[in-house]
C-alpha cells in the first residue's frame, strides 16, 4: 500500500527531463503501479469482510486523525480498475499533450499525481483523509480540462470546479457535524469510519436526514446522477480522450464508491428513508441519459450521456438493497470503466484523425479502417450490454437484484437497455457502415501503439464478461456485509413467481 | 482618600512590549542622525533585531500565568504569549516586505506633485519613517489582546491605530489616492474609538470599575443593570467590529487597502487582525463570558452578514486589492464564528486559523507588489491575465494562496477554517456552520476566476511584467507559501503547541 507514495516519489524525478522522456518516465510508473497493484489483488483473502492491508499513522492527533489506509472488496476492484487505466491512457494518449497550454511533463505529472490522489481515495478509511484526497484530487483534473483540453476548455472546467466544490463543502459540513457528534458519543472525537459507521444511533433522525444529504449531493454531483449532471457533457466534450477516461471511467466511480463507503454505511437510517427518492432519480437518469443519447450528434458528448444513464443503473442497484443488485453496481462501476475507455479512446483517434467530433462527419469507416472500427463496434456492444461481454453480467445483476425488492422499477429499467440499443447502434451504423463519406478516404488505421493500448481493454471486456467469477468472488462477501449491516436480508422469491 | 500605591510592574513580562518600543524609539534617532546613504540598512537591522529579540522574550515567558503584571492592566497568559508571537512572526516576514523602499515616498512632508517632491525623488533621498512607525504599531498590537481593563486596551488601540494612519499615507505613487485613504481610515477609526470609550463608559457604569475581572464577577453577581450592560457590549463590540471590518462597520477597508502602499496593506491586514481578534476573544470568552445572552445572537447575526455580504460582494470587483480587501471581510467573518462559539477549541482554532491566515494574506500582498508596469502595480485584475505562461512560479505561489484563502485541503486555510467551523458547530452554532460553508463556496468562485485568468487566459500584451523579486520580498513570498503548505500537511505540531498553552487566566 506504498503505492501513492511510489506514483508521487517519481513525479519528483520527472521534470529534469522533457517530452518523450516524461511520456516514457510516465508510462513505466503507471504499469509498475498496475502490477503491483495485481500483486495485492492476488494476496487479497477474498472472504474476509475486514479492512485489509491497514496501515495507519498518527496525523493530526488533536483532532483524531489519522494517515489510515485499508481495503475492502469494493475498494480492491475499483483500485484495480483505476491502476490498470491509468497507463493505457498513457500509451493511448501518446500525442495528446502537444495541444496543451503547458508542457508535455506537466500533462504526465498532473496524471500521476491525480493517480495518487485516487488511490487515496479509495483506500482511506478515515473520513477526514478522504475528504482531503476527494477535494484535492479537483485541482490536477482542473488543470488537465482547462488546460489540454479544446474548445471552451476553461469554461468547461471552471463549471466542473465550481460544481464539484459546491458539493464538497456540502459534505465538509456534514463530516464537521459527525465529528462533532462523535466527540459526544465516543471516546473521543474520531474519524475513523469504522467507529464513526457506530454512532448513527445517537442521532436523531434530523440530524442523520440532514447530514446524509451533505453526503449524497457531494456524491451525486461526482457521480453525477440527474439533476445533478449538467457539468458532465460539457468537461467530457473539452477534455482530451484520455482525460475523459479518467474523469468518467475512475474520478466518477468515487460518487457510487462514496454511496456505498459513507452514505450506506454511516446513515443506514437516513438511506432508507430516502430509498425512494433515490431511486426515483436514477431511474429519471436511465431514461433522461438514454434519451439525450440518442438524440446527440457530438460522439464526446453522446457517451457522457450513455454514462449518466449507466450511473442511473449504479445508483438503482446499490439504493435496491440486495445483494446482488449491490454486487451488480460494483461490477458495473468495473466494467464501466473499461467500457467507456474503449468507447472514448476509440472516439478521440477517429476524432484526431478526422478532425471533428461530429458523428455524421464520419461513414464507412469499416471499409476505410476496418480494425479501428471493429473496436469501436466492440465498446458499443459493451456498452449496451451484449450478453457475453462483462456489462451484460453486471446489467444483469443490477436488474435481477432490483426486481426481487422493486420489479415494477426493475421493468421500466430494462427499457434503458433497449434505448441502449438505440443510442449505441445508431452512431455505430453511421459512423461505421454506409457509404464512406467525403474526406474520409485517405484515414489511417490503428497504428501498434494504438493496439497495444486498447487490446487489454477489449481483452478485460471479454474475460470478464465470460468467466466474471473471479472478480464477483472478490465482490460479493463485501456486498453481502454491507447489506448485512443494513440490516436488510434479500427477499426469497416467493414459490409462486414467475 | 486612598493613598497612593506604587505600582509593582513585572518587567519580564512586558519585555517584549518595551523591546518593541525601545527600537522604535531608537529607531527615530537613527532617523534623525544616521547619514542617508547607511539609514535603510541601519533601520531594517534595528527592526529585525528588534522583533527577534521580543520573539526570544516572548518564548521566555511562554509558561507565564500572571494577572499582575501591571497592577491587573495587563494579563500575560498563554493565548496572550501565542497572539503576541503570531505578530511578531507575521510582522517579520512583512518587514522584509517594508525594506523595499520602492514602494513608499521619498519625503512624506511634500505635497504631491511639488517641486519637493520631484526634487527628493531625484536626488534619492529616501526617508525612512516607515521602519519606527511600523515598531510603534506592532508595540500597541502586542498590547491589545494581553490588556485586561478598558483604559489599557483604549490605549492599546490608539498605540496600534495612530501609526498606521500615518502609514497609509506613505504611498510612492498615486499618492492622492493614499492620502484619500490614510484620512478616512483616521476619520473612521476614530469614529470607531468614540463607539469604543462610549461602550466602555458604560460597562464602568454597569460594574463600577474596568477591570475584566470586575466587570466578570459584575456579571456573575447579576445584580446590575442588564440594559446598561447591554448597551455597553452593544458599542464596545462596534468599536471592535470597526477594527477588524465586520460588516456593516467594513466601508473603510477596500479603500484603505486599495489606497495604501501594498507592504503596508499587508502588515495591516494581517497584524492588526490577529491583534483585534485577539483583543475580542479576551473580552468575550473572560469578562463577558456569563452574559453571552447579550452578545451571542448580536455577533452571530453580524457573522452571517459579513461572511456571505465578503463573498458576495468580491465576485464584483475589478481590482485585485479590492478584492483581496472584501476576501479579509469574508474571512472576518470567520474568525467571529470562532468567538461566538465560546469554548475551548473555538479559542485554539481561532488562534490558529488567524496566525494561518495571516501568513498567507502578506504572502498574497507579497505576490501583488511584484506585478507591475512602467507605472506601478498593477491592480486591475483582467491585466493579470496570462501571467501563468510569463511568469509561472509566481502564478502558481499565487495560486496556491488563493487556494488557502479558498479552504482546499492541504492548505492551511482548510486546517483553520475546519477546525473553527467544527468548534462553532460543537457549540450549536449549526446557522453559522451553514452560513460559513456556503459563503466559501461563493468565495471559491472569485478566487478560481484569478486563477482562470492566470493560467488559461492568453497575456495581453500592454508593458504588464513581474519584476525580478528582490531578495527581500523573496524572503517574504517564500516564507509564506512554505508556511501556508506546512500548516496544511502538518499542521499538528502546532495545534498540539496552542492546545497547550492556549488557557486564558481570568
């Protein structure tokens, strides 16, 4: 768990050098991280419910924190997902810092440093050291939208900012309120999670109503869910592909991380009160996402939206209460994350290669560069869940552990994965088949750079989708303690349903 | 008739403050008979020595508990040790920022625009007045939040007061305008005494003596007037509300703070805050603690307003000091949240988020010296823009105050305003908590424009230039961004040092 610390101790060394020597300094540490990000994986015990590989350090005693880190299931298969993206989007996004305002090695180090701060993220297990990384980790992302970004790169990030500021400090109210409460209930003011996950039965139901919505708005801003979601189109549409990876695939995955991590957990009370009202939006963010989709002719912005509408799944299968629908949004924010890489990184080389982003700039493209469009073909089947990749296990989940507690929900859901079709098939056919349209005769295809990046993308999407055991084994014990906790146990389908 | 008693001073515990005061006065005779050619040098070693010096008695007397220390005037405890270093320290990293004469005019005495005038300057015949003044207002600081009875703090104020007046009006170029703003921060201020001695009248009339002791066990007893005791909270607080410009008693502070030399600006935004703080956490968490059913909702409401009338009001400015000016009235705002909360870590944290802040805000005047054209700073904030890609060390220095006035994490802005927000909210001051929280986030708004504008905005080109810091401003600029950082990483050892010592005796 000297991870952070590894990413970081090598930025240090980065800025003598320039240029090719940053991208490269870059890409080795992200695939050294990743390894030994695998090597924890393997040594993780699966059927422990426990944080595991804690290690913890004084910080600032007087207010009870702690440098405390420590990993669950959830945690371990997001970090994972987070340390294996991060170098494909180096190597992906080989050339994609020449546009920028600053330098290449600026680019790499704000990358790695955004790293870090996301390992932080999901694996500290002190309320106030996660708020630290959660907030801090703003800065790097602002910088990479605004400045390596196009279009109305600055405005698109400061909205970004803004938002995501407005919801931190909603959340830094609440953290001050527990802290507060903590003092009184405890011995002594604490913030570890684990304690402070004990005290919510000291408050009464004001307070953890209005302290779990500090919480849940700053999560829903980040995750983002309607009507919370409007920074998003427009970051994604400014940021470079790779940024937008980052931004979408990773830094999102801490607004449904945080849902489980501190909203579930700290205010189990509060959740089930507003069970309803949650899950009510998620599904307006299925249908309202889905619909914007289908409806938008810029290929960036269209897959911000198929993400909202993913989220609105997210948000369903962990406000449902069971735990398969609690397993299936873990996993969906797994494969999520590789899918939307494969759709955005596919995106930003026929973007920088046609030169727009437009969807019906592009026609034929199978004819023209027939691996390119293979890919691309392939992100949006995993996209809208094609039986057989690893969106398809998770959709599933999501919906089967929905239906046992909501079936009526769960119904309306499924015609988010019909609108998925839609929204997927129709850029697929016209950016894909039809006649090549004008200008795009002489484009090339992937070069091997380009192929080694996304191969392990496509590589997982699949794996996973056919044998997904191995990760699920990792998943389920944490889900099904998270309900446990809850104090929910899953609805035995009756013998009569159907 | 009572006979005369002979005052008993303790030496050891004014020492710090008679330091300071003997280097002022030195300091006027180095004025007046040091040749010109050895006079700045002469009077930055004099000052510095001089501050250290007090910093060094200040550490002796840490552990100090007396109340007579002048016949019950003065108080030396331990938040009175710790403000008194907290100025100390901020007003040598100013001090450096004062030696760079550039920024103050040659002959004060000249009308502006004279034949005088155009003469010293040419000649170089630079005086240097502003090194003893900035001596007598740090002695009258170091007075203000350790004076115990009424008359002793009514001095205090005028001690701290009457220099900076002055020192407003010292500067090089548009002068007028600094003129302007040395008189109408004397015409306020003195205003605002009047409202000081009125409410003091008052409290003496209520308890029959000025004695914070007195007026606290006056308190206790309950057997006086509550409506004169009202009344004369109600004025003492304006009086003090004036000084560190809560609203609605702000109106001076942009205009002073646009007006006067940046250096100057600095050292008062920063020193006088943490001294008038300082001085209210004294009366209201000792002499009026008990009748917090007088005050309590009266600064509560006067925090809400200038947290969020700062914030608001900042997002409308042009100049980068005017906005700086309404972001010191926001954070006024906080500081009274950490009186109001009236408790043990409302003492602590306010200590520390106005030492934190103090350090960064002369570290942001700093910045602001350096960005100049032909004809001086420049203040109008759209000329900033592209500074990022001219001169990107000082934009990201800048940045990162900016960001610690913001409260983002690893700062020590974020340290302070946590641990202030935590101690009002554990005193149930959730409005306030809440009030606090959404006026950072307006305030986050204007500080990330500057730093839109800097990074993100291509440089015009109009003779805008970062001159080449001098080693002394480097000194300065320096010294508070390492500060700023390490208060936000760090920060523990010095709250467990003020957790320590930060008891007040009553």
């Amino acid at each position: 768990m000297t991870l952070p610390l590894l990413g970081a101790g090598l930025i240090a060394t980065l800025p003598k050098s320039d240029g090719l020597a940053a991208k490269r300094a870059a890409l080795i540490t992200t695939s050294l991280v990743a390894i030994a990000t695998i090597a924890m994986a393997v040594g993780f015990q699966r059927d422990n419910v426990d944080m595991q590989f804690v290690e913890s350090y004084k910080w600032i005693p007087s207010f009870g924190i702690n440098y405390a880190l420590g990993i669950d299931g959830i945690a371990l298969v997001l970090i994972l997902m987070s340390t294996i993206l991060a170098p494909i989007v180096v190597l992906a996004g080989w050339n994609e810092a020449h546009g920028g305002r600053w330098s290449v090695k600026t680019f790499y180090i704000l990358i790695l440093v955004l790293e870090t701060m996301v390992i932080g993220v999901f694996a500290a297990s002190d309320l106030f050291l996660f708020y630290v990384f959660f907030e801090a980790m703003l800065i790097p992302v602002y910088f990479l939208i605004g400045g390596y970004g196009t279009g109305a790169r600055s405005a698109a990030a400061v909205k970004f900012l803004l938002y995501s500021l407005f919801g931190g400090l909603l959340m830094l109210a609440s953290i001050i309120g527990l802290y507060v409460i903590s003092g009184t209930t405890t011995d002594g003011h604490t913030f570890d999670i684990i304690k402070l996950s004990e005290i919510h039965n000291s408050m009464s139901s004001t307070t953890q109503n209005l302290l779990f919505l500090g919480f849940f708005i700053a999560f829903a801003i980040k995750a983002p869910l309607w009507p919370f979601h409007t920074w998003l189109p427009d970051a994604a549409k400014a940021a470079t592909p790779g940024t937008s990876v980052l931004l979408l695939g990773i830094l999102d995955k801490v607004g449904t991380f945080g849902m489980i991590r501190y909203c579930l957990t700290l205010f189990p009370d509060a959740s089930k009160t507003f069970t309803p009202i949650i899950l009510a939006l998620s599904l307006i963010s299925i249908l309202y996402g889905a619909f914007l989709a289908i409806g938008e002719r810029d290929i960036k912005r269209l897959i911000a939206f198929t993400s909202i509408s993913h989220f609105g799944f997210i948000t369903m299968g962990i406000f449902a209460m069971t735990s398969q629908g609690h397993s299936g949004a873990i996993f969906y924010m797994f494969s999520h994350g590789f899918s939307t890489a494969a759709l955005f990184l596919v995106a930003g080389w026929m973007i920088s290669r046609r030169g727009s982003s437009t969807i019906a700039d592009f026609g034929g493209l199978q004819r023209v560069t027939p691996v390119m469009a293979w890919m691309f073909f392939l992100a949006g089947m995993s996209s809208l869940a094609l039986p057989g990749l690893s969106s398809f296990v998770s959709e599933f989940l999501v919906l089967v552990g929905t239906y046992t507690r909501y079936p009526a929900l769960a119904i309306i859901a499924t015609f988010g994965i019909v609108l998925a079709a839609l929204y997927i098939l129709i850029p697929v056919q016209r950016a894909l088949h039809g006649p090549i349209t004008p200008g795009n005769e002489g484009l090339r295809d992937l070069n091997l750079r380009e192929k080694i990046a996304i191969a392990p993308v496509i590589a997982i999407i699949i794996a996973f989708g056919v044998y997904p055991s191995p990760i699920l084994n990792v998943i389920n014990p944490a889900a099904a303690h998270v309900i446990a906790k809850l104090g929910f146990t899953d609805p035995i389908p009756s013998a009569g349903g159907k | 008739m009572n006979p005369f008693i002979i005052p008993t001073l303790s030496y050891t515990l004014l020492s710090p403050i008679l330091i300071v005061l003997a280097g002022a006065l030195i300091g006027v005779l180095v004025e007046a008979f040091v040749s010109l050619k050895r006079r700045g040098i002469t009077q930055l070693v004099l000052t510095l020595s001089t501050l250290v010096l007090s910093l060094f008695q200040v550490w002796n007397i840490r552990g100090a508990q007396s109340n007579s220390a002048v016949m019950s005037s003065v108080i030396i405890d331990g938040p009175g040790v710790l403000l008194q270093a907290s100025i100390l320290i901020i007003s040598i990293i100013s001090v450096f920022l004062i030696a760079d004469t550039d920024n103050f005019t040659a002959l004060a005495a000249a009308l502006p625009g004279s034949d005088e005038e155009r003469v010293s300057l040419q000649s170089g015949n630079q005086v240097t007045e502003v090194f003893p003044l900035t001596l007598f207002a740090i002695s009258g600081m170091l007075l203000f939040p350790v004076a115990s009875d009424l008359i002793t703090l009514f001095v205090a104020l005028e001690m701290l007061s009457l220099p900076l007046y002055l020192m407003a009006g010292l500067s090089r170029r548009r002068r007028l305008l600094s003129q302007e703003a040395a008189l109408k921060y004397f015409l306020l201020g003195s205003f605002s005494s009047a409202f000081f001695l009125f409410g003091a009248a008052y409290l003496y009339g209520y308890a029959g003596n000025v004695t914070f002791v007195s007026i606290a066990s006056a308190v206790v007893g309950g057997s006086g007037n509550d409506v004169i005791l009202f009344i004369g909270i109600a004025f003492l607080s304006i009086g003090l509300l004036f000084k560190v410009g809560a609203v609605p008693f702000h109106a001076w502070s942009p205009d002073v703070y646009q007006g006067a030399p940046t250096p100057v600006t600095a050292f008062m935004a920063a020193a006088t805050k943490v001294a008038a703080f300082g001085a209210m956490l004294r009366i209201f968490y000792t002499a009026l603690a008990e009748a917090n059913w007088s005050w309590v909702p009266f600064l509560t409401v006067i925090a809400i307003i200038t947290m969020l009338f700062g914030s608001f009001v900042a997002i409308a400015q042009s100049d980068i000091k005017r906005m700086l000016a309404y972001s010191s009235i926001a954070h006024a705002g906080f500081f009274l949240t950490g009186v109001i909360a009236l408790n043990q870590a409302g003492l602590s944290a306010s200590i520390f988020y106005l030492f934190s802040y103090g350090i960064t805000t002369v570290g942001a005047f700093a910045v602001v010296t350096l960005v100049r054209d032909s004809s001086g700073e420049i203040g109008d904030i759209n000329r900033w823009s592209g500074l990022g890609k001219r001169s990107p060390w000082i934009a990201t220095i800048f940045a990162g105050f900016l960001l610690a006035f913001a409260g983002i994490p690893l700062t020590s802005g974020f340290i302070g305003k946590f641990s202030i927000f935590s101690a009002a909210y554990e005193s149930g001051a959730k409005n306030v908590v809440i009030a606090g929280v959404l006026s950072s986030a307006i305030a986050a708004f204007f500080y990330i424009r500057v730093i839109v504008l800097m990074f993100f905005k291509d440089p015009i080109d109009d003779g805008t230039s970062v001159v080449i810091p001098s080693v002394l401003t480097r000194t300065t600029v320096i010294a508070s961004f390492v500060v700023t950082i390490a208060l936000g990483v760090f920060p523990a050892p010095l709250i467990d040092f003020i957790n320590n010592y930060a008891i007040f005796v009553r």
